[in-house]
C-alpha cells in the first residue's frame, strides 16, 4: 500500500505505483487537466514521473510561479521545434525561461529578422494545436516533443496544448541571435502583460537577471504596471527604445544588486538617484496617482 499526503494535510492510500498524473486524475478530472508537473516531497517532476513509496506530493498548475516556468520552459522546445522545421540549416544552442517569458539562442547561415516572428510564432501555434506530447527519454535530461529531440532542463508539460497564451516579442541581431517571447497561463493574463507598463526595469545584464524580475514583481504586487527587459542586449540601447513609451526606467546594474536598492530615471532623462524596492514602489504608485490627478 502507498500512502501519499496531500498539500492540504489530506491522505491517500493506492495499492499500486502510480503516477502524478493519475494521482490527479484521482483526485479530480479539471486537477488531471489543469496539472504540469509534480512536486514529490519537495521536488519537481514531469507528470509521467511514477510515484512507487509513501510520499508528500502536491500538484502543481500554471497558477503557481513553478508552474508558469514550466510552461515557458516548454515554449522553448517549441520554439526550437518550430526554428528548426521553418529554418532545417539553423543550429541551435541554448534556451531557457527568462522573467516573464523565455528566450532560445541559434545560429542561422541568413540572419532571421524581426519579420520572421510571425512566422515562427504561426508554426508554434500550429504545433501547440496539435497537441503534441512532451516525453523524457529514460532518466536523462533528453526530451522528446513529436520528432524533435533536445537536451534540456525539466520538468516539462505533458502535452503542448496547455501552451496557448504566448507570443514572440524580439529577435536580437547580434550573433548568435536569440528568440524571445513571453507565455501566460491564459489569454486574459497574456493580454495584460500586453497593457504598456507604468515602469520598465532594465537590467545592465544577465547577471541581474534574478533580482531584476524580483523587483518587477515587487512592484506588481504594489499595484505598479511593471515589466522587466532582461535581454542580452546594450543597455543604453534598451534605454533608448523604452524612453519612447514609458514613463519611468528603473535600471540595475551590479551596484544595485549587490546593494539592495534600484536607480530610478524618466522617460525624459531626469535622474531622481537610488532608492531601496520598498521606497521605489510608493514613490511609483504616488508618481502614478499624481499622473492620474
């Protein structure tokens, strides 16, 4: 007998190994729909994983931050499948999920463009329609999406038609190019995320990556549009580019970090220095209010 403890304290006795799949649908067919992956006595899973002793599990869903990095994570396999059936010279490298979305990295005897996004994104619609499933091969890190095949970090969603609300936002010219999109549990929050923020974060690079979304969701939670670009690009550049729309920049470099605070500036260049996150989210939400007014 296998006894598996509930998130909510709860008990559950199966006579036979099961996995955390079935253990959902156990429980509830919209939990089996809704699940991505496993959490088993604190570690995450694929939903294929097999669970054969006493253990503490939960499921978890896209309403959960390790859900929504699972989702985006498996939007890079997509895209990669995606890349690779439209471009079949393109040699791919690294991809991971990044903030509010994620990004793939490849190299391309013809540079790809912004005007191929549509494209990609079209082929990464079609693929996610068809529901394809996501299987690890054995108990490496190699996972298998149709017939496409890639090393990567899990755990991945079962299937791709849990990957709906997403879209491709930049391609960066430098080389190797990099893909970056953005994926949501729905429509509703994609189309949000959408809405054009109050505040962008910029970050001077990928070492800030962590404590830039971290300050970006401090700020949402203080009731800030917030939103990080954490590309791999020149900071000055996205400056630049974000300065045409929004009205506050907020940038971290390694200074910021390592200390805790943000520097705050206008859309207009006017330098109003550091602030710690806690002061920076009510001066933002003061700023806002007076914006409104």
């Amino acid at each position: 007998m296998i006894h598996i403890t509930l998130s909510d304290g709860s008990l559950r006795e199966y006579d036979q190994p099961l996995s955390v799949y079935e253990l959902a649908a156990s429980i509830g067919p919209g939990l089996a729909k809704a699940a991505v992956a496993g959490r088993v006595d604190g570690i995450l899973v694929d939903c294929e994983f097999m669970i054969e002793a006493d253990a503490r599990v939960s499921i978890v869903t896209p309403q959960e931050p390790d859900g929504l990095e699972i989702l985006r994570r498996s939007c890079v396999l997509m895209l990669a499948m995606a890349v690779k059936q439209l471009h079949p010279q393109v040699q791919l490298h690294a991809g991971t999920a990044l903030g509010d979305g994620f990004f793939h990295e490849f190299s391309a005897e013809r540079s790809l463009t912004q005007t191929d996004l549509p494209l990609i994104e079209a082929r990464m619609q079609a693929l996610a329609a068809t529901n394809h499933s996501i299987r690890r091969q054995g108990k490496t890190s190699l996972y298998r999406l149709g017939n496409f095949e890639s090393t990567t970090a899990g755990p991945h969603v079962p299937a791709t038609r849990v990957l709906q609300a997403f879209t491709l936002d930049h391609i960066s010219d430098t080389l190797p190019q990099r893909i970056y999109g953005t994926c949501w549990s729905c429509q509703q929050e994609l189309d949000n995320w959408r809405t054009p923020p109050h505040v962008m974060i910029v970050s001077m690079d990928e070492r800030q990556a962590d404590y830039a979304q971290s300050v970006t969701e401090a700020l949402r939670r203080s009731g800030v549009r917030a939103r990080a670009d954490l590309r791999h690009e020149k900071v000055r550049q996205k400056i630049r580019e974000h300065s045409q729309h929004v009205p506050y920049l907020v940038v971290i470099g390694e200074k910021e970090k390592a200390g805790g605070f943000v520097s705050v500036r206008s859309r207009t260049g006017e330098d109003f220095g550091r602030m710690s996150v806690e002061t920076v989210c009510e001066w933002l939400n003061q700023a806002r209010s007076h914006t409104v007014m």
